[in-house]
C-alpha cells in the first residue's frame, strides 16, 4: 500500500458518510480511480427520487429480521461499488483498468459486476464474509488487497 491507498481510503470514509442508509454500521462509501484520478464515487442508497431509508426513518430488512449478507434484493438500497459503476456508466467513463476504493469488501453481487466492468484492483478496509465473492475475483485474477492502517 502507498501514500495513494491512503489517500484515496480517506475519501472512501468521507463518502460513506453520504450514505441514506438507516444503519448507521452500513454506511459504505466506494470510488473508483484510475491513474490517481477519482473517475466516479458510491456509496449505499434508494434509487434516485425513491424515498431513502434515512427519510422513512426504518430499514426493511430490520423490520424483516433479514440477516446481513443474505437476501440482497430485500433492501431499498443500492450498493456503494454498484453506485459507483453504474455512474462511470451513465456518464460515459471507462473504467476498464481501474481500481476501486471501498470501505468494505464486496458482495458476490459486486463482485460480478466489478469483473464485468473491467476493475482489476479492488481495496477495501472491512471483511465481508462472502466466500463467492472473493473466489470470483480471485479466479480472474482481480486484485484483492485488504488494506491495513
């Protein structure tokens, strides 16, 4: 890790707190860069114009005793990593080669779409336990770095 990991891990927290999710221990940031250049940012919230967790004031899979890691699609929110690409999509930027800052280490649902967008380096400061995800990124040949203060 170098000064750049750093850098660019202090602006994921930043970011993270940007998040609408009710929870306060699930608010996840993501940027993605490329040539320590931020080309778009992320972090976990409702779809644009749809009520926000932190506007109706509760989280559905609390209400639903949905335990974390699991049933992905019963959340109001969008995944930081997700946000993120989905973005550089929007706004017409390759993010082939690049390298994605989050403060926590993907999904399998992030995991596929991080392969597929063409990131190659993936950092992160919290585990996540999903075996899945780190085998598919592992199998082709993403970079994986679980990066320590």
């Amino acid at each position: 890790m170098d000064k750049w990991d750093k850098r660019f891990m202090e602006m994921v927290k930043v970011i993270a707190g940007w998040s609408s999710c009710y929870q306060h221990n699930r608010k996840i940031g993501a940027i993605i860069v490329k040539n320590k250049r931020i080309l778009t940012t992320g972090y976990n919230g409702a779809p644009s114009g749809y009520p926000s967790c932190v506007e109706r004031q509760e989280c559905i899979r609390r209400i639903r005793n949905i335990p974390s890691g699991t049933k992905h699609e019963y959340c109001y929110a969008i995944h930081a990593e997700q946000n993120a690409i989905v973005q550089a999509a929007k706004l017409g930027v390759s993010i082939d080669g690049a390298t994605l800052y989050c403060t926590h280490q993907p999904c399998v649902i992030c995991a596929k779409l991080i392969v597929n967008s063409g990131i190659i380096r993936v950092v992160y400061e919290e585990p996540y336990p999903d075996s899945l995800a780190t085998e598919i990124l592992e199998a082709v040949g993403v970079s994986l770095e679980r990066y320590i203060e």
